[in-house]
C-alpha cells in the first residue's frame, strides 16, 4: 500500500451498546473474545487502526466499559500489523504513567503499534462521579496540549524538565523509551481542539460533516499548523452502511432512527451541547447536530458512507480530494460488516486512487 493512501481505522466496541444509541439489534458485543476476533477480521481486511474508547461510568446506553489501554494491549498481542490507539482522559490519568504505560505495551508488542487518543473531554457527571475537577472547555484543551507536550518530551528526552499550569516534572528519565516514538491523536472541533493539533498533536480527528464542512475544518487546521511549523494528519468519522442497493442501505438508516431511544440521545445531546456552548465561541463538536445525527455519537452519519460499495467509496475518494487522511469507521453488526467492508470496498477505494496516480503521471 502506498503511503498517500488514505487509512482506514475502526471503532473499538469495547463499551456496550454498540455505536447508535437505538434499540435496532446490534450484532456486536464489548467483550474480550468478540473484540479479539474483530481485531483480526479487521487486520486481513485492510484496516490500519482500532480505536478504543474510554468511559468511567454508564450513560446513555453504555452500561459497561472496559478500560482502554489495557484492553489494546490484548487487541494488539492478538494481532500482528494493526496499529491500536488506547483513549486516554488527562485527570484520571497523569502523563507520567500513560507514557511509562505506553513504552511498556510499545516494547510488549513489537514496537510502533501502539497510539494514543488524548481526549480532552465532554461528560462533566463522569468527572464528578470519579472525584475529578471539571475544568472549563478551553481550559481542558490547555491541559490536554501540556499532557501531549509531557508525553512527547518523556518518550524523547534523557532529562526531562517541564513547569506547566497542570504537570511538573524535574529531570525526569524514562527508561525504557518507548522502541518507536508513539502516534498521538486528538479530537474535537472547537477553536481550542484545532489549535491544540495545530501545535503539538500528530493526528486530528473531527466529527462526521459533509464534504464542504470537513474542507473548511482541513484547511484551518492546515493554516494554523503550517504556521507553527508542525504537520497534523486529519482523520473524519463515519458511519458505515454499506449494502448491495442503496435503497437497503437507507432503509437500515432510517430503522436506525425509527427505533433511536429518545431519553439517552436527548440526554447525550444536552450534555454535549452544554460542553461545547461552554467554549468562548460557543460552539463544540456538536453545535450543530439534530437528534437524527446525534443518534450516531460523533455525528456519523453526516459524512453520508451509506450506500453501495461503489458509492461509499468514490465519497471516500471525496473526503481524500479535500485533505482527509484518515476515514473512523463504526457499523452496526461490526464483524460482518468490518469483513464486507474489506472485501467490497476498501478494494475499489485502491482501485480508484490507483486510476488517480495513473491519470496524474
């Protein structure tokens, strides 16, 4: 695979209740075994990456949670080539055991398949709940930006020496380094959240959006970087309903949406909506979202990969033409569809940067 390829990654179901807050069955489970072959289907077919999630207490259909980081070291002593990013929360977690967590899985494993998703956080009740201060929006960005910086100078420095508002650290050695500096990823769609990739983080993910809303968060956060001298890949979530007609496609859509369990997205969506309207320009990552889209919790289906494969993919050819690196898929019945998805679209996503590579030459 060419490294202008763009990347595929998944979302790791290992908190319950799949990825719609709806009552439609869901074929997939967050438990270990189902996980662990899902890792493997998704590595014979394709994928770069898994993302596992990071939750502390239940809400919105998510009864139970494994904890992220060590559920990816199981997913990646499962597998070979992919690469798993383990979400990690500054404030239940300090950046001196994430990068000494990090180094350790890094070496268990082989070396440069571990990443990580600092996630600055949106669900104040979980921050209560677990005794943790809730900082104001902007403020969460701050101290996830120093947690990055922190990590970064761990796994690269002999001596490291850091006074921040939020971490201290005095000739700190880590020993061992990790083997391969790890990928750090973010999200986030607010001012604050592209600022913070545009200095310091590796990877950028944003909300599902159409292709028009995705060019425009691309080019800023290309600006911005390009002004700090640093380089962000982008990655976009989508929601994934791939099927022989289009019209079967949108019918599992709208099903979907039929039976959407209205408490727990309208509660999801108040609690959403209420982190980003806390950010100085009053707008999040949800700002803009209606029940429909937030029945998806990172507004999936907007980025619209429902259809046929020849559909889905030539929209994916869409979002690369506009800067996207990366596509964050999710489905509803995860190993069958993550293993349909390999078979019938990710092969004519290559076929069609192939044609563009020749066309170009």
């Amino acid at each position: 695979m060419s490294q202008d390829n763009i990347k595929f990654a998944y979302w790791v179901p290992n908190v319950s209740g799949g990825l719609v807050v709806s009552n439609i069955e869901q074929r997939t489970s967050w438990d270990f075994e189902y996980n662990k072959k899902l890792a493997q289907i998704a590595e014979k077919s394709g994928f770069d990456y898994a993302l596992s999630q990071i939750r502390f207490t239940a809400g919105y259909g998510a009864e139970f949670q494994h904890e992220s980081v060590s559920f990816s070291h199981g997913l990646l002593a499962a597998t070979t080539k992919l690469k798993v990013i383990a979400a990690i929360l500054p404030g239940p977690w300090d950046p001196a055991l994430a990068a000494k967590q990090i180094a350790t899985i890094d070496h268990l494993t082989g070396g440069g398949r571990v990443a990580v998703n600092v996630v600055s956080g949106w669900f104040k009740g979980e921050f209560l709940a677990i005794g943790q201060t809730w900082l104001e929006h902007d403020e969460r960005y701050r101290r996830s930006e120093e947690f990055i910086r922190a990590l970064k100078g761990i796994w690269s420095q002999d001596s490291y020496t850091a006074s921040g508002d939020f971490y201290r650290f005095h000739h700190y050695s880590l020993r061992p380094k990790p083997l391969k500096q790890p990928e750090v990823f973010q999200g986030g769609s607010s001012r604050a959240a592209r600022d913070m990739a545009s200095r310091v983080s590796d990877w950028y993910f944003t909300n599902g959006n159409t292709v028009e809303g995705i060019k425009a968060q691309v080019d800023d956060i290309r600006a911005k970087a390009a002004a700090n001298n640093h380089s962000v890949k982008v990655g976009v979530n989508a929601f994934v309903i791939a099927r022989e007609t289009e019209e079967e496609a949108r019918a599992v859509l709208a099903e979907i949406i039929a039976q959407a369990n209205p408490e727990a997205v309208n509660a999801f969506g108040h609690e959403v909506k209420q982190a980003g309207k806390a950010s100085p320009e009053g707008e999040g990552n949800w700002a803009k979202s209606t029940f429909e889209d937030l029945v998806q919790y990172n507004d999936g289906f907007k980025t619209n990969l429902i259809g046929t494969p020849r559909q889905i993919a030539e929209r994916i050819i869409a979002l690369k033409a506009v800067g996207v690196d990366l596509i964050l898929t999710g489905f509803l019945h995860f190993q069958e569809e993550v293993a349909y998805f390999g078979e019938h679209v990710l092969p004519l996503v290559r076929e069609l940067e192939a044609d563009q590579v020749a066309l170009a030459a």
